[in-house]
C-alpha cells in the first residue's frame, strides 16, 4: 500500500526493509558462491532473521542494517544466545545458529567490506553428543525386502523398493537421491560407480552393490519418462519425488512391518555406516563413502559400535547384569 504523501517512513519500517534486503543478499551467496543446501540455507535464514529480530528489541527498535551489525558486540551475541536457551533452544541448535550468524558476517565481508568479530568473539556451547540410534541388520534387510508392499501401484512398489535399497546400500544422504536424474543411475552390469554431490558441492564416488542395481534396473522399467534428464525418482504426477512422501511412506512401512519408530530415512544412513564398521570396514574408507568433510563425524560410529558391544557383553555375561 502507498505511504499517504507527507508521511514519514518509520526507524523500524527503515529497518525491516534494510534486513530483508540483506537477508536476500545474504540467500543469493549461500545458494552461488557457498553452494549451500536449500535446507541448510532455508536453516540459516530463520537463524540470522531471529538475531536480527533479537538485536531490534535489544536496541529499543534499532537494530539492523549493516553499520549497525558490524558494530554488534559480543556481550550482544551472548545476550541472544542466552534468549535462546530461555526459549528452550537445544545447545546444539544454539551452536547451528552461531554457526549460521558468523556465516553471515562472513558474507558481510567479502560482499560488502564490513568486518565484524563479534561472532568469533563467543564460543559456542558445546553440544552433547548424540549418538545415532542403531538399527539392527535384520531390521535394515526387512525394510529392503518388503518395501513394496502397500505402495498402491506395481510401479510406485518398485520405486520404493530401489529407493530404500540405494538409501542403505550406499549410505546417500535422503535429497542426494532425490535429487539424482535417470542418466546418473547405477545400472544393472555395470560396475561403474555413482558419483554424488554432497553438502558444500563435494563430489564423491560410491560403488553401487549388484542388488541395489537391479532394483533400480526394475523400476526404470516402470518409470514414466526415463530420459536422461529426468528425475529418477519421481510421484504418481511425474515430478520429482519429495522428502515429505518418502517420509511418510517409510512411517507407514515400518509400522506394517513393526519396525522401530527411529528407522528413518536417515537412519538407513547411520546403519550403512554402523554396519560397515561392524564388518571391518576401515574408517577412513567410511569417511570417504559418507562424504564427511572431517574424519571426527565419522568417528561417532565408533562410539556407537562400542556401545552395542558393550550391551551383547553385558546381556551375555554371567556378571554383566551384577
């Protein structure tokens, strides 16, 4: 709506329109230059608009725009984190948001040439460390096996069939199969490896075990429109298959099947690492498959191998229940 004539435009009206063009700026450089997920972008812009937010109130209302933010001290970081925890925000999640305001600063810099150090002034809380709950092989291979089952159509069955032999076989993350196309498909006798862009735009290179191949052979046989291009897993309307639909029907499946309530997507990825590891699998070579960029988000699987060891000896000793 237009601003009758003569009126004034607010402090905070000022202030809003400068944050959202920063803000939108600041998504512009995640998605180019940082190459960022669209959740991970989605997760810092919720992050840095709440800071923004905070810093207003903080300031009677003047909070924003870049001279103001490059001024933010670090008592003020501190000030929101602590709001933060008031709201019942997570360590760990506070961490994610530090991460994501430092992120921003950095942005703040190489686009505009305003260098702040408060964010790097504040140590983040360290989270506790929560090891990904395990899923037994049995538990992996019923999923496998009868994924099938309840889908509606042939079709969507052998969709979701390959869909979750690749997810365990292969330990990809749920939107990097998602996002493959039919032309970068592991097909059945080949050998050729999947090579998959992972988080931060890194490549990598995952061999693809003869049975995963096979059920990805079949549904390409049902698939509506393989064409190189085309997404390879797509819904009953032909476009690309979202994370909410496989989501639900992993809910759906698992209950059925009376499978554990934590066997998500993503816990198809813990088990491929679990299970390699339990296997002899090196944890480097682990590393590597996963597409971790550091080896210490590798090595919480030791912990979580450690861990069932710990149980099997203590439910199979006479002395373990002492």
């Amino acid at each position: 709506m237009a601003r009758p004539s003569g009126e004034r435009e607010s402090g905070a009206e000022r202030r809003e329109e400068s944050d959202a063009a920063l803000l939108a700026a600041f998504a512009e450089w995640l998605s180019g230059e940082r190459r960022r997920a669209e959740l991970t972008r989605a997760a810092y812009l919720r992050d840095v608009a709440d800071f923004l937010a905070f810093l207003a109130r903080h300031r009677g209302g003047e909070g924003g725009g870049e001279a103001l933010l490059v001024a933010t001290e670090s008592a003020e970081i501190r000030a929101w984190l602590a709001d933060l925890a008031g709201r019942g925000i997570e360590r760990a999640s506070r961490a994610r948001k530090l991460s994501a305001l430092r992120a921003f600063f950095t942005f703040l810099e190489r686009r505009r040439g305003l260098k702040g150090e408060a964010p790097w002034q504040v140590r983040a809380a360290t989270p506790k460390r929560r090891l990904p709950r395990v899923i037994a092989p049995e538990a992996a291979l019923a999923l496998t096996e009868r994924a099938g089952e309840g889908s509606g159509s042939e079709a969507a069955a052998l969709r979701d069939r390959a869909l979750f032999l690749l997810l365990y076989g292969t330990g990809l993350r749920i939107h990097e199969a998602l996002g493959l196309s039919c032309g970068e498909a592991p097909r059945p006798g080949s050998e050729a490896p999947l090579r998959v862009r992972g988080k931060g735009g890194r490549e990598r290179i995952v061999p693809v075990l003869a049975p995963v191949r096979a059920a990805i052979g079949a549904w390409l046989a049902h698939h509506p429109a393989p064409h190189a291009e085309a997404p390879l897993f797509v819904g009953a309307r032909g476009k690309r298959l979202a994370a909410g639909v496989v989501q639900r029907r992993l809910r759906e499946l698992r209950r059925a099947l009376g499978l554990p309530e934590h066997l998500t997507p993503h816990a198809l990825r813990h088990a491929f690492a679990t299970h390699l590891l339990a296997g002899g699998a090196d944890l480097r070579a682990i590393q590597e498959l996963l597409g971790h960029a550091s080896l210490a988000s590798t090595e919480i699987y030791t912990a979580v191998e450690a861990g069932r060891l710990l149980e099997v000896w203590r439910a199979a000793h006479p002395r373990g229940r002492s």
